[in-house]
C-alpha cells in the first residue's frame, strides 16, 4: 500500500498544504466543530456527539467519504421531497 504521507505530505516536515479552498473551508468547521465537543462534552454529552458527527461530516467533504445521511440531504433538497 501506498504511505499515508505520500497522498498528505510527511506531518513531520510540516503542514500540508490544501489545494482547493473548499478543503480550507472544511477544515476550518471541522476545528470549530471539535473546539465545540470540547467545551459540550463536560455538559451535555449529546450536544457533545452532535459537535463529533459534525466534525466527521466536514472531514468526510475532503476525502471524499459521503454518508447517507448526506444522500438524503441532497434527495430532500434537490428534489423537493415531501412538499
């Protein structure tokens, strides 16, 4: 298999660089989204896993990872389920 450094860049020799701004913009909520489990997991624990899930979510739009949960975002948005 191919080392995890040749598709990220080597963590070692520093950070790695994000080619498309979307990636930045993930990125950024997935921080600001474990910065919320952070200060939620002492107080609310479900508001804690929703923070998890939310990071995992962000993540997921970079590497390419879709859940259903995001297929059925698109179905109800894109095609008007329910209405």
């Amino acid at each position: 298999t191919t080392p995890p450094f040749s598709r990220c860049g080597d963590p070692l020799a520093g950070s790695p660089s994000l080619t498309q701004s979307r990636h930045s913009l993930h990125l950024g909520d997935c921080a600001a989204a474990l910065a919320r489990y952070g200060r939620e997991r002492r107080r609310d624990l479900g508001l804690a896993a929703e923070q998890l899930r939310l990071a995992r979510r962000h993540l997921g739009r970079i590497t390419g990872h879709v859940g259903a949960e995001d297929v059925l975002d698109i179905i109800f948005r894109d095609f008007c389920v329910g209405k």
